[in-house]
C-alpha cells in the first residue's frame, strides 16, 4: 500500500478537535505552544534543505543536529548526510539569533562509536569542548567555525553502556553547568545504555522515542509516565516519527497521538513537549503543522 498523507489519516473535524482540546492543556514558560515546546532532528537526508531553513519555518524551539557518528577509537566522524559543513556554522548563529536552542547529537544508528574507558571519555569531553562548544585549541579543528552549539544530546543507541555518565559529569562541568545536556532514549523504561548517565541527574530534557523499539507499539503511555515519575527534574518529551515512511508500526496519527497519548501525558508536572523525527519525513509529510497543534 502507498504511503498515505496525514490528510487521510485524520479529517478535518478530528483535527479541530485535536486543536481544542491541545489548547486547553497549562502550558509553562518555557512552553510556546499548545504542545509544549517541539524538537526536530536535522542532519539525516540532504533532500530536507538547510538548518536555517528549518529554523525558519517557525515550527520547532530546539534543532538537535545529528550524529557526530564514531568516537572512542581515536578519531572522530561528522556525519550530516551530505549537507555542506561550512554554511552550518552560520546557520547555527542565524538560528540562536532567533531564539532557538541548536544541539549536536553524538552516537546515532551507525555503529562506530564507543567509550571503552575513563579516558575515552575525557577524550571526547575535550574534543567536543573544543570543536563545538565554547573552548577552542591549537590542532583542533572546528567544523561549524567560532559558532557554538548550545549543547550536546546523548543519542546513544548502538554498543557498551560504560563511561556515559563520566563523560556527562566532564561537560557538566565546564563554564559552571553552562553546557545543555539531553538523552534521545529508547522508550522501554528503563535504557540501559544511558541509565548511568541519566542517575547523574544532569540532563535537562528526555527525548523518549516512541518509534525503532517495536516492544513500544503499544504501552507508550504506561512507559512514558514511568520516564516521568524516574526523572521528574528532566522535562519528558514525546518522540514521534513524522511520516509512516520512517517506521509504519510506530507512525501515529495527529488523533491518535491526542487520544492514546497527549491528553494524559502533558497533564504532568515535569512534560516538555513533542520530539520529532526528523527534519526531512516532517517537511515531506507537513506533520508538525502550525495549522494544526
């Protein structure tokens, strides 16, 4: 069957009642929708345009570029999927010009990427201090220029748990707690690739994918209130992918996003809003639709 848009999937009356019932839900300071706040990875098909392109549509507060895909064997590897690197660095200042948070995301899907010990881990603290937040070192290179990242996102989906939590104490502590940290996690509760890291308390945000885990089909409620109650300093966000395309079992319809998951999770304390997967399945589909949340 050819993949179907979301206007067939939700008519125009369940989307008016989508909205309603959205715009009744508190929303926070930090909130500027009814939603809450919406996050959209970049970087993973060059077909989805420019990352200035992405912060001009209006659509997201925070873009988390993705993946600085292989660390822990003494190099590293940006992967932008064939997007040209030097215009980012530009782009990145454009975007926080506009009030929006830019991330880098290390790990990824690929499999190149590991910290085998403590001083991988500081390996690396030092290499993205340098290379992409607010350090700068004679003989390392910077790929976005003198433009610095807000913060770095764990998307540890592949290899070993160790070190984790090492290398989130390091960059916490630079510039006082001035690095933003967040984990893109696997929606079964717990993950244990980033439970060590998560337990230091230090992450601001939880991305919880509800998508690529197929024991998350059903239960994304009863697994997203457990993220909650575990980390009720991190502000949970809803991970969704944009288009059947990216994962038919996963895909949810603006209603049933609402009905089986929305109207129960933003009514907690510490809910943050909707992650959204990625940039190029949002833009073909038009699924984060200002029109419509």
């Amino acid at each position: 069957m050819a993949p179907r848009r979301l206007a067939a999937l939700a008519p125009l009356a369940v989307l008016l009642l989508l909205s309603s019932c959205l715009a009744a839900a508190p929303a926070t300071a930090q909130q500027s929708s009814s939603i809450g706040d919406t996050v959209v990875f970049w970087g993973r098909n060059k077909a989805e345009g420019s990352l200035r392109e992405a912060c001009d549509t209006g659509l997201y507060n925070t873009v988390i570029i993705s993946f600085l895909s292989a660390f822990g064997r003494g190099s590293y590897k940006l992967d932008l999927s064939g997007h040209p690197v030097v215009p980012v660095g530009g782009d990145i200042k454009y975007c926080q010009s506009k009030g929006k948070t830019v991330l880098l995301a290390i790990g990824g899907q690929g499999g190149e990427y590991y910290l085998p010990s403590s001083q991988a881990a500081a390996d690396l603290d030092d290499y993205l201090w340098n290379a992409f937040l607010g350090g700068g070192r004679s003989g390392v290179a910077r790929p976005f220029g003198d433009a610095v990242v807000n913060g770095i996102d764990f998307f540890i989906d592949q290899g070993a748990t160790e070190h984790y939590d090492e290398l989130a104490r390091l960059l916490h502590g630079h510039s006082n707690g001035g690095v933003m940290l967040t984990a893109t996690a696997r929606c079964v509760f717990p993950d244990q690739r980033l439970q060590a890291a998560l337990v230091t308390g230090l992450f601001s945000r939880i991305h919880v994918k509800l998508f690529t885990d197929g024991r998350c089909t059903w239960g994304r409620r009863e697994s997203l209130e457990k993220w909650a109650a575990a980390y009720p300093d991190s502000r949970i966000f809803v991970g969704i992918v944009a288009s059947p395309e990216a994962d038919w079992d996963a895909y949810m319809s603006h209603k049933d996003l609402y009905f089986d998951v929305l109207q129960f999770i933003n009514k907690l304390p510490n809910y943050g809003g909707i992650m959204v997967w990625n940039r190029y399945w949002d833009k073909k589909t038009g699924y984060i639709n200002g029109d419509v949340f």
